[in-house]
C-alpha cells in the first residue's frame, strides 16, 4: 500500500486522529491519518490505493492542509508539497534516513515559530494604473524591508509586474514575537496611508521547507 506524506514532525509530538474540532477550536486531524516512526522522526501519512503522480483536486489540497495545520496546533512540522507518495513503507523510511540530518536541522531552524504572510495593495484601489502601481511597488518594498528586521527570515510570494518589486510576502516570525510583528505591521500602515495591508497566520511554514525527492 503506498503512502501519502503530509509532513515530518518529531516522533513525540504526533497529532491523534479525531473525528470534530476537538475542544479550544483545535483543528481535527482526519481519520486515517497516522504516524511513522524513524529515530526522533516521524511522518504523518495516510495510505492510497495507488502509486501514481496525479493532480490533486481541491478537496485533497484542503485535507492535505487540514491535516498540516492540525498537526502545526501540536507541534513543529515540516510541511511536505500536496500530493507527495511513497510506493512503500520501506522506501519512506529510506528517504527519512537520507535526509535525517537535513529534517532535523530544519525542524530545529523552525522550532517555536510560525509564518505571517503579508499582501499589500492601494486602499484607493489604483492598482491597475501604471503610475500607480510603481508608487506602490516603492512603498510595499519600503514598508517590507522593515518588516523583514521584525522577522527571521521572509520569502517574496507576489511582484508588481511594471517594475517586479514585492507585493506579498511570507515572514518567518518568533511566536513570542507574533503580537510585535502585528504592531510592526500597523506601524507600516499608519507609515503608508494610502496602503492596505492583509496579513494572514499563523501558518506552518510551507513557504519556508523545500524537500528532495527522486533520484
């Protein structure tokens, strides 16, 4: 039976299968889901009827979050890309081996924070403007930089296409920090007037693992 990964975790730290959102609006992990063992390791999967590479539809993509955040409720994870399977056990078990290293020090890289992603936009909705949409670009990226300072890390995630500068962004941020990211953020906004700003999280950081399958 081949095996649908969903994220690595440590193997003490598994989130239990459950049918509701469990108490404190925790999120459910779906039946099915369960944990593989390896060293301090674990993998969170659930088993398909087939080795095949696929598209994956949007209710898949939506379980395959559910089950990454409910895990994130719990836990450091290290989110693997929708759709991601192993023919058998034994070959999983084999690629957490390989990359033991590698997912131990990204685990730890990730350990205690969570990810915020920011987009921008012009609160008097000029986006499609040329001149516009440069003004914004400066100011996003102005307003980006600093935020970058509040963070550990960041990714960009969306650019304005006259001039390619960060629109969206996703920030790597300490959980005891979270609440001063946020002020940073208004702290942005009151700085740009004409800028609005969406921010989303926390989030497990999915903008921030990159694994190595195949050969």
């Amino acid at each position: 039976m081949a095996l649908r990964l969903y994220a690595i975790t440590l193997a003490d730290a598994h989130p239990e299968p459950t049918d509701g959102d469990g108490s404190g609006g925790a999120v459910a992990v779906p039946v099915g889901v369960r944990s593989i063992p390896f060293r301090d390791l674990s993998a969170i999967v659930s088993e398909t009827s087939a080795f095949a590479l696929e598209d994956m539809t949007p209710a898949e993509v939506d379980l395959h979050r559910q089950v990454v955040d409910a895990a994130f409720r719990r836990a450091t994870v290290l989110p693997a890309p929708a759709g991601v399977v192993f023919r058998t056990l034994d070959i999983l078990k084999r690629w957490m081996e390989l990359h033991y290293v590698s997912l131990n020090g990204a685990l730890q890289f990730v350990e205690d924070r969570a990810v915020a992603r920011v987009h921008i936009v012009r609160s008097d909705g000029r986006d499609d403007d040329l001149e516009a949409g440069s003004d914004l670009a400066a100011a996003a990226t102005e307003a980006f930089r600093a935020l970058r300072r509040r963070s550990v890390a960041a990714v960009p995630l969306r650019l304005e296409e006259v001039t390619g500068l960060v629109l969206s962004a996703s920030f790597l941020v300490e959980r005891d920090l979270w609440k001063e990211f946020l002020t940073a953020v208004d702290e942005q906004h009151e700085a740009h007037h004409l800028l609005r700003f969406d921010v989303t999280g926390p989030w497990a950081p999915y903008d921030f693992v990159q694994m190595q399958f195949g050969g």
